[in-house]
C-alpha cells in the first residue's frame, strides 16, 4: 500500500483551483452543488485515512484492546514510516471529531437562540424583529418545516418597496434550496481537513449568488436585486452579525453585484469539457473519484491484512 495510503491527506490541496474556477465560470447552483459534494467525500476519505493510520498506531501501543497480530511486522509495513505516521494520527483523528462535533454544535445552538427569539412571534412566513439594528436572514425549519424569513424593522426602513420584494425573493431562495445543508457540509469538511477551507469560503459565496439569481428572476429585474444588496450592505456597515447567513452579510458585496449587472449565467449544469469551467468541472470529479479510489483501496488492503493478522 505504501504511500497510496496518505494520499487523500493532500488530495484535497487540488481543491484550491477547482473552487476559484468553478465560482467564476460554473452557474451558483451548480458550483454550490459540486463543490460542496466535493469537500464532503474528500473529508470522508481523508477521515478514513486517518482512521487507517490510527488502526496501526493504536494497535503498536502497549495495553490496547486489540488483537495482538494487528501489531505485527506485516501490518506495519503497509504504512510507511509507521511508527510516526500511525502516532500522530491518533491526536490528528481526535483533532477532527472534536472539530466536528464544535461544527455542529454550533450550529444547533445558533438555530435554537433564533428560535427562541421569534417564539413570541406569530408562526408565519415572515418574522418581523422589533430591532433598529438591520440584518435578514433565513431560519430554516420551525413548525412549518419550510422555515422562517427573519428581518427587522431596521432592514425594511433602509430599503424601498421594490427592494424589500428582492430581499425576500433572496431569503426565500435560500429556504427552497436548503442552502443550510450545503454550508453546514463544507463547514464540517473544512473541520477535518484543512485543505477544504477554501470550499467553504467558495461555498458561502455561490449559495449567495444561487440565492441571487433566485431573486432576480423572481423580481423580474437583476438591477433591483444588486442596488438592494448594495443599499443593505450600506445599512448593515457596523451591525453585528446575526449568526446566519445575511442578505449583506459581510464578504464579496462587490461581485455579487457586478455578478448581477452582467448578463446572466448560462444554466447548463455541465458544462463541456473543452471550455475553462468544463476543466474545473471535471477536474473536481477526477480528483474525488482518485481519492475515493484511494481511500477504498487503503481500506480494503489494510482489512485484509488485519483479517490475516488476526487469530481465530
């Protein structure tokens, strides 16, 4: 197996390129998409990496509670340099479920302090705040199961009539794509590894500019839609975020709108391979199928020789 089995550790280091060109040349939605079931099978295969390494880290360490051969010479000679690799995958591996489990914790507790906030308020599609500070955003779930368009008073005296109907078309946008789950995936791949980091920023970017799109075909009008980002990115300069993705949270206000002044993507989903966004496309595809690949291959080797190493 050799070196084959570190492989989806750096594997997602080809993610870097693929996320920049598939948010500039690929449809929101379908970059959205792509890259977000990019960063989940590259952190499931990295964790399974990890996994592997700290079969053979555990196994070495005295007074562990597993089968005596998964120690032997023949198990350890499948991962180069063993005795350090398999050592610090134990920490590593510790590193990432705890980094998961703060991921989503966080994420359940943001989702129930929002909750709690309209849980005075009548259960209706949108929830109006008493609050003079101004900010939007999307609340999914709730008793309706098609979740909550939050917004306060402070968001809707900044904006005119035609602006509030493409605030609620973009919030809207992100109930119905179930844009959460999405960010709530790159999130917990960026946790286990590093490298994805990259795809959660891109991720947050083109669930926004979906939700853009969205809105202006709604709207009927992509100049409404990118002069009421502008305008609530003036608004909210200086107020805390709430915690959930904004209307104008802060981030790339700038080529969400020069996005929409431009005329509008194409909505092929799959662009073809001799044009620069069919290149990210299937350079993304390639380097999850490798690393899936590589993943499966590291395990089904590594079982066999613990099955073998393994006394009846």
């Amino acid at each position: 197996m050799g070196l084959f089995v570190l492989l989806p550790l750096v594997l997602p280091l080809s993610a870097w390129p693929v996320a920049r060109l598939a948010e500039q040349h690929l449809h929101p939605r379908t970059a959205t998409r792509l890259l977000s079931a990019v960063a989940g099978v590259l952190a499931v295969c990295s964790t399974l990496c990890l996994g592997l390494l700290v079969v053979v880290g555990t196994a070495q360490l005295p007074g562990n509670p597993l089968p005596d051969g998964w120690s032997d010479p023949e198990v350890r000679a499948a991962v180069p340099y063993d005795e350090v690799a398999g050592k610090l995958a134990i920490p590593a591996l510790l590193a990432v479920l705890a980094a998961g489990a703060r991921t989503a914790w966080r994420h359940a507790a943001v989702r129930r302090r929002a909750g709690r906030a309209l849980a005075s308020l009548p259960d209706r599609p949108v929830a109006v705040l008493p609050d003079p500070e101004p900010y939007a955003y999307a609340l999914p779930g709730g008793r309706r199961g098609g979740g909550r368009v939050v917004v306060t008073a402070g968001m809707l005296a900044g904006l005119e009539p035609a602006e509030r109907r493409a605030l609620f078309a973009h919030e809207r946008a992100h109930l119905r794509g179930r844009h959460h789950r999405y960010l709530l995936t790159v999130s917990l791949a960026a946790g286990a590894n590093p490298f994805l980091r990259p795809l959660r920023t891109a991720v947050a970017y083109t669930a926004e500019r979906w939700a853009d799109e969205d809105a202006a075909a709604a709207v009927g009008s992509r100049r409404v839609v990118a002069r009421a980002i502008g305008r609530a990115a003036l608004v909210t300069r200086g107020a805390p975020p709430p915690g959930l993705a904004g209307f104008a949270a802060a981030g790339p206000v700038p080529r969400r709108v020069a996005a929409l002044l431009a005329p509008a993507p194409a909505a092929r989903s799959w662009p073809p391979l001799s044009t620069t966004a069919g290149l990210a496309a299937w350079g993304a595809a390639a380097g999850t199928t490798a690393s899936a690949l590589s993943s499966a291959n590291s395990a089904v080797t590594l079982f066999q020789i613990l099955r073998a190493a393994t006394p009846l």
